[in-house]
C-alpha cells in the first residue's frame, strides 16, 4: 500500500475517533478518558505536556487531527445527544 495512502487512512481513523470521543465526553454513562484509553490517545497528550519540545513534532500531527474530530463530535453531535435524552424521558 502508498505510504500516502497508509497516512491519509490513519488520519481518518484519528479523526473518527475525535469523533467518538468528543460524542462520548457529552453523553451520560460515557466518559472520553476511558474512550482515549480505549483508542490509545491518552499517552500521547501526556508525552506532549511532560516533554513539548521532543514529542510535539512526534505527536502534533497525531493530536491535532484527533483534537479537530473531538470538537466535532462535541459541538457538532450535541444536539443529537440532546435528542435522544428527550426522547428517552
């Protein structure tokens, strides 16, 4: 497989899984600490806060696509969310 290919697809994973952590933060029962840890991004912010200057050129790629799907699934699937607790009462 094109190394570019390999790129773009992990950064579509990466997103998707901003996305789901982002929904999961707002949604009661959920928590999108254990949905990091579940997807393997709990490190990586970690490694950035503890050493910047070594990890933020190894992770900020990673971080920042991650970042942007997280405040999709937050700000963008917040009315969904909303739905479906109203709809549930």
């Amino acid at each position: 497989m094109n190394k570019r290919i390999k790129t773009s697809f992990k950064g579509l994973l990466w997103f998707l899984e901003g996305i789901i952590v982002g929904f999961g933060a707002i949604m009661p029962g959920l928590s999108g600490g254990t949905l990091c840890v579940a997807f393997g991004m709990y490190l990586p912010p970690i490694w950035v806060i503890s050493h910047p200057k070594q990890n933020i050129i190894k992770y900020g790629k990673m971080l920042a696509v991650f970042g942007m799907g997280a405040a999709v699934g937050f700000l963008g699937l917040s009315g969904f969310a909303s739905w479906l607790m109203e709809l549930s009462s």
